[in-house]
C-alpha cells in the first residue's frame, strides 16, 4: 500500500497514520517528525528546518522533497508506506509522483481526515501542554492552519479528481476514527 494521510493541523493525522501503518505492515513516514528528529539531534537538515518551523511555515520544497526521497528509498518501504504530513505543496505532489513512477508503482489511496476548526485548535493546545511542540503557541498555530488553507487544502481537488481521494470523519474517538479509515480502507484495492 502506498498511501496518504492529510488533514489540517491537529486533525489527528500522526496518532492514525501510526496505527494504520501498522495494521498494513508499513513503515508511517512524517516529515515532521523526521524535521524533528533531525533539529534535537542538531544535524544541518535541523538547523535548516527548526525556523521554518518554529514560524509554522513550510520547509522549503527542495529540502523537504530529498529527504522524503531517501526516506522511501529505504528498504522497509519497498513494499509500501503511508505519508504523513507530505505532500504539502503543488510542487511536492509533482515530485513524489516522479518518485513513485520510478520505483514503478503507483499511490493506492490518499486519506483526508475532516475536522471541526474549533476544536482543532483547542487538541493543539492540549498537545502543546503535553508534548511541549514548540510550534503549538496561539500565532503559530493560526499561520500553521492559513497555510494549510492556502497551500494544501488545493491537493484534495488533485486527488479527489484522480479518484484516489477518501474522506474520513476525523471528530470524536480515536478508536472510532481509526475504524472508519479501516473501513474505508478495506475496499481499495493494493497496488
Ligand atoms: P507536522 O508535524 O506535520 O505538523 O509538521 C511540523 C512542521 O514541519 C510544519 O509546520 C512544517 O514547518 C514542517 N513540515 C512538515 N512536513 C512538511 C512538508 N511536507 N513541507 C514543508 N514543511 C513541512
């Protein structure tokens, strides 16, 4: 399965892409949490990447779009991976596309989680109490969410006229959630 998980800022996508991964024995790859991984490990993709993050803006397409490509070339995603967080950009849905069509493949589904605005907002407050993610403050959060709006919201149009595009409803339980996707997920066929 080669799949994708998008939603806006604090839909849930990390705490699903983790549990669906595993249902399909595929590695969840989150260019956040590579970013995030890389910035309290100091490496130079960190330092390149903590200020775009910390201003909740996007890494620059270049950046973003190497790491993903050695990051899929790995051994554990030859039979598949779920993306989380990627592709945020026009630009980046190009780029994975070339990456896809090389290993001659193709993308078997991208799943949307759709979710209350509101209450978006208050879970990333939570998890800021919780997690102490230093791009959870009240402005950040706002940029975060308008350049979701802006830049990566056009993607589901992409998708949804590719036919790939499945809409989950994101609110309520976790467990709820994560069974509508199985669901959901049980009629596409694997590539
Ligand atoms: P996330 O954990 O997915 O919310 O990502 C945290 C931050 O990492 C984002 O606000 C961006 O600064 C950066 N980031 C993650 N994925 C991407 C991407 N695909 N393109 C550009 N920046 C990204």
């Amino acid at each position: 399965m080669r799949l994708i998980m998008m939603g806006p800022p604090g839909a849930g996508k990390g705490t699903q892409a983790t549990f669906i991964a595993e249902h399909f024995g595929i590695p969840a790859v989150s260019t956040g949490d590579i970013f995030r991984a890389n910035v309290s490990r100091g490496t130079a993709l960190g330092v390149k990447a903590k200020e775009y993050m910390d201003a909740g803006e996007y890494v620059p397409d270049e950046v973003t779009n190497e790491m993903v490509r050695n990051r899929i070339q790995e051994p554990d995603a030859d039979k598949g991976f779920l993306l989380d967080g990627y592709p945020r950009t026009l630009a980046q849905v190009e780029e994975l596309d070339t990456m896809i069509k090389s290993t001659g493949h193709a993308l078997d589904a991208v799943v949307v989680l759709t979710v209350d605005q509101d209450e978006v907002v208050e879970r990333l407050l939570q998890r800021a109490l919780i997690d102490g993610r230093t791009d959870d403050t009240g402005d950040v959060i706002r940029r975060r969410q308008e350049l979701y709006g802006e830049e990566t919201a056009p993607l589901i149009e992409v998708y949804r006229d590719r036919g790939l595009l499945i809409e989950v409803d994101g609110m309520g339980q976790v467990e709820d959630v994560t069974q509508r996707i199985f669901d959901a997920l049980d009629v596409v066929p694997q590539s």
